[in-house]
C-alpha cells in the first residue's frame, strides 16, 4: 500500500480490501453508509441488488478519517469529476496496476483480487 502515494486512491484500495467489497460497491459507498459507531459498513445495492454491512476495520477507519478532512466529501465518499457520479472504476484499475507493477507482483491480479484473496500480495 506504501506504493500508492495518492490519498484518496490508497482510501479506495484500502477499503475495498479491508472489507471485502467490490470496486463498484467500494465506489458508490457514501458517507451515511459509515457506522464508525459499530465498525460497520452499509453496502446498499451490492451484488443482485442486495443490501448489506460488512466489517470497518481501525485502520481504514483512521485512513477513512484523514481522507474527510483533506477532502471533505458531502454525499458519495469517492466522487468523480462528473458531479453526482463516483471515480471511474479503470483509475483505480490503474492504479491498483501500477502499484503492483512498482513492487514487482508478476501473478495476474486486479482490484478484485483484493476480495477474493485477502494477503494474495
């Protein structure tokens, strides 16, 4: 994670591992969905349209929390340059595969790795 100098990137990535969500749900995650209360995270409309919490961890909790304050999102977490509308998916495929090219991972992987293999890197 130390490759990715970008905050808000490391935020997304960090994420999305640490709580096993898809990139698209990671994306379309607002700041209502935070329960920093329980350490949880609502997931609405996940994979068949289903809702669902998952875990929060500390850390990306504290990552979460200094991204806010450099940031200051209002409504989605990870918005876009089209107002409304979260980061495109392909940036954060970019930059997951150039982080992963930096520490010389050769196995094939994507950010949905992350989900599926939680330590795979």
């Amino acid at each position: 994670m130390d490759q990715v100098v970008n905050l808000k990137h490391k935020t997304i990535l960090l994420t999305t591992y640490s709580s096993g969500l898809r990139i698209s749900e990671t994306l379309n995650l607002r700041i209502s969905d935070i329960d920093s209360k329980n350490m949880l995270l609502r997931v609405n409309h996940g994979k068949g349209s289903k809702d669902r919490l998952t875990v929060l961890s500390h850390e990306n909790l504290k990552m979460l929390r200094l991204y806010w304050n450099r940031y200051r999102p209002t409504d989605l977490l990870f918005p876009g340059l089209v107002e409304g509308k979260p980061i495109a998916a392909r940036n954060v495929q970019h930059v997951f595969q150039v982080a992963k090219d930096k520490v010389g991972i050769t196995k094939p992987a994507t950010v949905h790795t992350l989900r599926l293999w939680p330590g795979y890197c």
